[in-house]
C-alpha cells in the first residue's frame, strides 16, 4: 500500500520530526525548507507510515492533548522499574519534552487557528519541563560507575494530566 500525503498533513498530526529522521534522511536544511514551503503531495510506503506513526494519530487543533499523548507514549515504552519503583530517565525525558516542538518547523506557515494552538502548545511545554525539572530526583548508581538521574513516572503522569 502506498499512501498520498503531504509535508503539511504530517506536521499537523505532530509527526514531522520522525518524517525528517526517517524519510528525509540525508537530505539538507534547504532541501527540507523546500519541500515544506512547496508542500507537494507525496507518496510514502505503508512501511514509512507505520515507522513514523502515521497510521495510529488523527489530525488535531488541540496540540496540548497530541503533546500529553507523546509523553504518556513516552513513559510507557522508556520507564523502568527500580526497587518496585517505575522511572524514568529525567535527561532523556527533557530532552524528548523539548524536541516535541521540532514537530512544527520554522520554514511551516500554518493558518492562523493552527499558528495559536502551535503557540499555546509551545507555552506549555515550557510550563511542563518547567514542573518535570523541580520533580524530586532519584540517583541510580550503575555497574559502570556512573550515577543517572530519574524521576518517578507516576509524579510526570500527574503533571500531565493535571494541566
């Protein structure tokens, strides 16, 4: 099966960062900038689709709820459990907390219903790393020597459903 798409339906459903990583792989920034700003529909392989998530998310306006999703997908597949405890990486998760906004890159003009919702979500991802940075740490020392900072999932699952 091969689908029909283009650049702006995947940004919508917040899945241009992996359409980037792993379809458009090799290409430049230009190149990149280019196929947005001409968003030309395309055709990718079923295979494509499943790799990016194309084929489970729906377009949406409410991009606050599509970021709860992704974290709430996050923490299911990367937490860990130590001492009967579920956590979760505290750098691996900021870091995937700030890159949700490369979903929407800077070369995509959207209307100006999706322009505020893309501000809203950006405020409050802000808010959300802002409250996941002051959750209290725990420290696990590794067979390596190293010491690795994580959080308890269930205190980042209440911050998010809470907002």
């Amino acid at each position: 099966m091969q689908i029909l798409i283009n650049p702006e339906n995947i940004i919508k459903r917040c899945l241009w960062a992996k359409y980037k990583k792993f379809v458009l792989k090799g290409k430049s920034d230009e190149e990149v900038n280019k196929i947005i700003e001409e968003n030309v529909d395309t055709i990718i392989s079923e295979n494509d689709a499943y790799v990016i998530g194309l084929l489970k998310v729906i377009e949406t306006e409410n991009l606050i709820h599509r970021f709860n999703l992704h974290v709430d997908d996050f923490l299911k597949i990367k937490s860990t459990i130590n001492k009967e405890r579920v956590i979760i990486n505290k750098s691996a998760l900021l870091k995937e907390i700030l890159e949700f906004k490369d979903m929407f890159p800077d070369a995509y003009k959207p209307n100006s219903v999706y322009l505020d919702a893309i501000t809203d979500m950006k405020k409050y991802v802000v808010e959300i790393y802002e409250l996941v940075e002051q959750l209290e740490i725990i420290q696990v020392p590794q067979r390596d020597g190293k010491i690795y900072t994580y959080v308890l999932s269930s205190d980042v699952n209440k911050i998010i459903t809470k907002k």
